[in-house]
C-alpha cells in the first residue's frame, strides 16, 4: 500500500515470519512464500487466488506503523 521501499522490506519480513509460524501447525498445509508472493501487490479476487493456489482459506492483512 505504501510505496515506501522501508516498509515493503519489513512487511515482506513480517509476512515471512507468519508462514514460518504457520508452518509449524499440525495438519495445517502452507503454500511456500513463493507462491504467495506472486500474487503480491495484484488487485485480484481472493476466490481466484484460493483456486489458483489450490487452498481452502487464505490469510489477508495490513501492517500499519504509528509515530
């Protein structure tokens, strides 16, 4: 959202740590941070993106800074 390269790196940071974090649940299937990232920064309809990544349920969020 922000075009700011500081915030990209530690977004992209960020989301890398909730897939390592995810990986570890038990009966939990996690696509690999390639295949996600290829949708980054896309305007495309998550359903599509679900079908395309052959997944039941996909993870969408925000990093926001203050101060």
């Amino acid at each position: 959202m922000s075009s700011d390269i500081d915030n990209e790196y530690f977004c992209d940071g960020i989301t890398e740590e909730i897939i390592n974090a995810l990986t570890k649940v038990k009966g939990l299937k996690v696509i690999a941070r390639t295949s996600s990232f290829a949708f980054k920064g896309k305007n495309m309809d998550l359903k599509l993106i679900g079908e395309q990544l052959n997944v039941g349920y996909l993870l969408e969020g925000s990093v926001r800074k203050s101060g």
